[in-house]
C-alpha cells in the first residue's frame, strides 16, 4: 500500500514492480484513494504504470477510484481486456453504463480480446459503445465476447475479420449478409435462443436461409472446416435429430455443448435414440467435451447405455460427458451388453467423470455393482459419478472395486 507522501524509495520500488506486472484484476479498491491514484499518475513517467501490462480485469461497479484514471492502465502491450458489471441485473445501472462507454472509447484498436461481462437491452449505450469500438478494429482482433445486442454494422465487420477466433452473441443474423464471412473462427457460443439460426446460416454455404429470402445468404464460409467449440447457452435447446444433423456439419468440433435444463420444462427436450448417437459420435470423432444437457427425473427419453459405449468406442479423446440415457431396464440393458461381448476388443475413451444429474436409478443395492461394472466396460477410466440421487452414490463407491 502506497503511503500518503512516499519517498523517492518509494516511488522507485513502485516503479520496479509496475514494471513487472503482465495482469492485473481491479476490483475493490476502497483501500486505494483517488489521491493516492492522483500521486501515482503524476508522478509515473509517459502517464503510463504498468508498460508491459497484457491482460486487464476490471470489475466496473468496484473499482470506483481507478475509472478516473484508466489511462494509467493502457499499456502499449494490452492484448486483453474484460470489464465486468453487477451480476444478475436485468441492466447495466446508469453510472456504470457511463463508465463502460468511457472506457471502450478509450481502448486501442491493437486490442486482441475483449469481453463485456453485462446485460443490456438493445439500442443501450453499452451496445453503441462495444459495436463503435469493433467497427474501429483491424484485423488483430481475435476475441469478442458479450451478452449485450450490437449494432448490424459491427456485425457485418466481425463476420469479415481475419482473424477472429471466438464470439458470443445473443442475436440473430443480420438480414443482410456479406459474400464472405467468418474466415477463420472456432469458437461459437450462442447465449440467447434468438442466436440459434446462426447455426443454420454457418451450415448453409447460402443455399437459402431460414427466412427464405436469398439476399440474405452467405455464398462462403470455412467454418463448417474451422470450427472446434459450439456453444449452445440457450436453456431451452430442443436436442432432436435435426439439432445433431447441424452439430455434426462442423466435422472438427472438439467441444459440443447444448446446454438444457429438463427441470424447467413440463417435460424431457432430449429426443435421440441409440442410432443417433451412434451416427453421431462416428461423424465427430474428434469431440473431447460433450454436454447434451444434464439428464433429468422424467427418465423418458430413447436412448440407453448402449448409446454412451458408441461414444466411449467412436471419441476416444473424451474426457467430460454429460448426456440422457434411461434406466429403466439398465440391468437387462448391461447385461446384454457384456453377455454379447459388444464393443469388448475395441479401444474406449478416457471419461473419468460420469454426469448423471437427477436420472432416476431404481435398482436393488444388490444391482449397484452390476451397474458399476458395466459402466466400467464402458468407460474402463471411469472414477467418479456426478450424481443428484443417492443410489448414484453407491454406484460411484464400487467403481474402483
């Protein structure tokens, strides 16, 4: 902590480790006066504290003292910035809107990655600000990541990036699109349902698109070839057939997750059978991460264990997994599996982790090792159970037996 009139020792002691410094989180700073900030910006050579600074976190609605002066923090090496405001707010409060802005008009176009950690609706100042911000950007922008709705042109201008890698949105395709989009991105996470159409737009390569209006298709795209993570945030993602025919146009998806939530719903959205996921898993077989929503209570749904040894024997670099499968007969269900030898001579994956969530397991304790057993056919590396049930419990006890 600086003290109110530090010595010329002082200052170069500050100096030397300011000099260090790669990352920095701003967040309380009640023990950081503006007087202090105000010695430490005139007395810093250049106006400039951190001059090898990377990476900067700033927690908006915190940091309250060092917004007046953010200039102190703009390193010629800033690559990477992230400015969060109050969480679960259904806006950004006035004040912090105003800093938000503030800062964004400040930032320099060599900015690499960006992430706007807020709510907004659209049409805010907050929106203006970040889509004003991405219309200055070259082509060093790799990274934009925000739940705020941003202006059509920005849009346009993030789709003809060279070299932007990852994005999250919240909306849905412009009307309008250009000739050439999204050269070269890999990561794609829809956080809103009215994103979803994206998915169809990327896999089109402009044959039509969902309105039918061929003005609004894209004549090429690589990401059915560049894309390795897909993020569906959406909360409500139906996971049908039709879903996994789009998923799987991504041929080198590494990540998948479609993130539902059954218990919200007045019944199970996971609507697949073995068959799907065994067509599936071969197309993608490149997947190490796999969310298809967290199983439910309903038990309802087509698919069964034989569905996790198609994944366990087709992606064998999976190491996080969380999908349905029913338990209802899965005593007769394993033991037609390991009766029948399927799947015995091939290689399987490295799962270590089972998510179960609320699936429903009615068995006898007698029956807990046999479930144990046949999951570690499957998942021969298989050491714990994610669970909301507790006969899930007894199972993951007997796994290492």
């Amino acid at each position: 902590m600086i003290e109110h009139d530090p010595s010329a020792k002082d200052w170069a002691r500050l100096r030397r480790y300011a000099s260090w410094v790669r990352g920095l989180r701003l967040s309380y700073d009640r023990h950081i006066t503006s007087d202090t900030l105000s010695r430490i910006s005139s007395n810093t050579p250049g106006g400039i504290l951190f001059p090898k600074l990377e990476r900067l976190y700033l927690v908006v609605h915190a940091a309250r003292n060092a917004l007046a002066f953010f200039p102190l923090f703009l390193s010629p090496q800033l690559r990477h910035v992230t400015l969060c405001t109050d969480f679960g707010l259904s806006d950004i409060p006035l004040n912090q809107s105003v800093a938000i802005v503030q800062i964004l008009s400040s930032l320099p176009t060599s900015l690499e990655h960006l992430f706007v950690i807020a709510v907004e609706r659209k049409g805010g100042p907050v929106g203006d600000a970040i889509s004003s911000f991405i219309c200055r950007c070259g082509p060093s922008l790799r990274s934009i990541g925000t739940r705020v709705p941003l202006l059509e042109a920005a849009i346009h201008h993030l789709m003809q990036l060279p070299n932007l890698h990852y994005w999250t949105t919240v909306q849905a395709p412009p009307r309008i699109i250009p000739t050439f989009i999204f050269p070269s991105l890999e990561q794609l996470r829809l956080a809103d349902p009215a994103a979803l159409p994206w998915i169809h737009l990327l896999t089109s390569h402009g044959k039509h698109d969902l309105r039918g209006n061929p003005t609004s298709t894209a004549s090429h795209t690589n990401t059915m070839e560049t894309l390795k993570s897909l993020e569906c945030n959406t909360g409500d993602t139906i996971i049908d057939s039709a879903f996994l025919a789009s998923a799987v146009m991504f041929r080198n998806l590494v990540t998948l997750y479609a993130r539902t939530n059954c218990s919200d719903t007045e019944k199970c959205i996971f609507r697949l059978t073995d068959k799907d996921m065994e067509n599936f898993a071969t197309a993608l077989p490149r997947l190490k991460n796999l969310e298809l929503g967290q199983p439910c209570h309903s038990n309802s749904c087509g698919t069964t264990i034989a569905s996790l040894l198609s994944i366990s024997t087709r992606c064998l670099d999976l190491v996080s997994l969380e999908t349905h499968f029913n338990t209802a007969t899965i005593i007769g269900d394993i033991q037609r599996l390991v009766d029948g030898g399927t799947g015995r001579d091939k290689a399987k994956c490295e799962l270590r982790t089972l998510v179960v969530g609320l699936l429903p397991l009615e068995v006898g304790e007698e029956d807990t090792e046999t479930v144990a057993k046949g999951l570690k056919v499957i998942f021969p590396r298989l050491t714990d159970i994610s669970y909301n049930n507790s006969r899930w419990f007894e199972v993951g006890s007997r796994l290492g037996d």
